[in-house]
C-alpha cells in the first residue's frame, strides 16, 4: 500500500512524524498549563490594586 524505498518504509516514517507531534503538543500543552494561570493572577492582581486605589480615592 505505501512505498518501499530500500529498507525505509515511508508508513514508518508517517507514524514517526506523528508520535513526534503528538509529543510537541504534549510538551506544549503543559507549557501552557504553567503559564496560563500564573498570568491569570497577574491579571488578577492588577485589577485588585486598581480596585484599592478607586476605593482609596473615594474616601478621600
């Protein structure tokens, strides 16, 4: 069904490639996992010290 080239089978090849970026989107997917929240709570604080400073100002 697929090529034979010498010894080198391309359907080997295919499923190389795909374990390859199976791992990639794996490695990426717990980057992701790290960094997402860690900017949620620099989001977070952001918008909290804001927050003081309005009510702060407000009592003023």
């Amino acid at each position: 069904m697929l090529m034979t080239i010498g010894e080198f089978h391309t359907g080997d090849a295919i499923v190389q490639l795909i374990y390859f970026f199976i791992l990639i989107a794996i490695i990426v997917g717990i980057i992701l996992l790290i960094v997402k929240p860690r900017k949620k709570n620099n989001q977070l604080d952001r918008i909290e010290k804001k927050i003081d400073k309005i009510l702060s100002d407000k009592e003023k």
